[in-house]
C-alpha cells in the first residue's frame, strides 16, 4: 500500500470501521439506562468523528492547513501520512506507522480491548449470580471497564489526533468518572457492607502497586 496516495472520500471505509468498532463496544457495554446510552452515545461519537477525519475528510488538518503549510512547506496536507499529526509536530522522519506513538497505540488499543473482554466475562457471570464483581480486572480496579475505554480512545488519540476528538477526550472521561460514581452509589445499596469492604481495599481507575489481597474468588 503507498501511504503517500491520497486517502479521503473513502466513505464505506468510515461506516465500516465506526460499525465494527461501535458495534464490538456496544456488545460490551450492553447500555440499558439512560445514562448508560449517553455515555456510550459519546463514545460512539468519538469513534465516528475520528474515522470521518481518517479516511472521510480531513476537517482538521483542513483548518489546520495555513499554519501547517507555514511551519512545514514541504508537507502534502492530502497524504494520508499527514494525517499522522503527532509524527509531523515531533519531526519524526520515515513513515509514521513505524514511529514510537504509533506502535504505542497499537499497545493501548490492544490491551484496551482485552481489558474490556475480561472485565465483561467477569461482571456478566458476578451479575447472573447477582453477585459482586470482585475477580480478574475487578480484582485490581473497581472501573476495569471505563478503564479499558479510555485506554482505546487514548489509543485512537495517540495514533490519529483531531481538533475534534482531542476537544472530546476530557469531555470522555468525566462522564465515565461521573457514571463510575453513580455505579458505586447503587453497588452500595444493594451490597451494602461488602461493598464498602470491597471499594476500600480496590482502587476506583488506578491499580495499586502492592500485590492484591483480594481472593480471586466471587462473594456470593
């Protein structure tokens, strides 16, 4: 593939990778209340928003373009390469699917996903049993979720920034920290004692460093 061609205007490139992507978060994040459908309307928004500018068109470096063309007349705003913003403004050379923020999205991108399929296996089999989840991921992070969604966004963000998306991603996560909090408030009402116990010795976003001593285990 010559990643110096010119590629916008690949709409069916934009409404299959937003499908895949959406439709494999939806399977994950099941929304069920309202709250849960704005939170994941947002993300699907991010998701559309950056595949529109990857392969659609390039609304950002379009409005980018003077300053661009300014600071880097040697740049040819409609390769697909120049889309790679990070790789332009850090004077990277050589193609940026080599480059170091690159292979780190794809690090992000690839633990954020395994992060969600562990966490949902784990919450679907606690809340069949309308137990606690409180093994694998949630061993570790009361949020392994929202955790591993924002893994995936940072991803995106790292390997394709937009005006847009950036504006997006802090917009992103306080609605996840807003909805974690919200999710702990009804944990503690229906798990009462064990809940508190649970959320005092697991981290809410960030693991601890000291091994756990959680039993891997569910309460019934």
């Amino acid at each position: 593939m010559n990643h110096d061609a010119p590629a916008y205007g690949l709409w069916a490139l934009v409404v299959f990778n937003s499908a895949i992507f959406v439709m494999f978060a939806f399977s994950f994040f099941k929304p069920q209340t309202a709250r849960d459908w704005r939170t994941f309307g947002a993300f699907a928004a991010f998701i559309i928003a950056l595949f529109v500018e990857m392969y659609g068109f390039p609304l950002s470096i379009y409005l980018m373009s003077g300053w661009l063309q300014t600071n880097y007349p040697n740049l040819d705003l409609m390769s697909h390469n120049s889309g790679h913003l990070w790789s332009t403004l850090l004077g990277e050379k050589g193609d940026p699917h080599f480059g170091a923020l690159h292979i780190a999205s794809y690090v992000f991108l690839g633990f954020g996903f395994y992060l969600l399929s562990s966490a949902w296996n784990v919450l679907y089999h606690a809340q069949r049993r309308s137990a606690l989840a409180t093994s694998g991921p949630y061993a570790r992070i009361r949020h392994p979720q929202y955790v591993a969604f924002v893994l995936i966004l940072l991803g995106f963000l790292l390997q394709w920034p937009t005006l847009l998306t950036l504006v997006m991603f802090p917009i992103l996560l306080v609605m996840y920290g807003r909805l974690a909090v919200t999710e702990e408030s009804e944990m503690r009402k229906q798990f009462g004692a064990d809940f508190d116990a649970y959320a005092a010795r697991t981290p809410r976003f960030l693991p601890s460093l000291r091994k756990s001593n959680l039993s891997t285990g569910q309460k019934a």
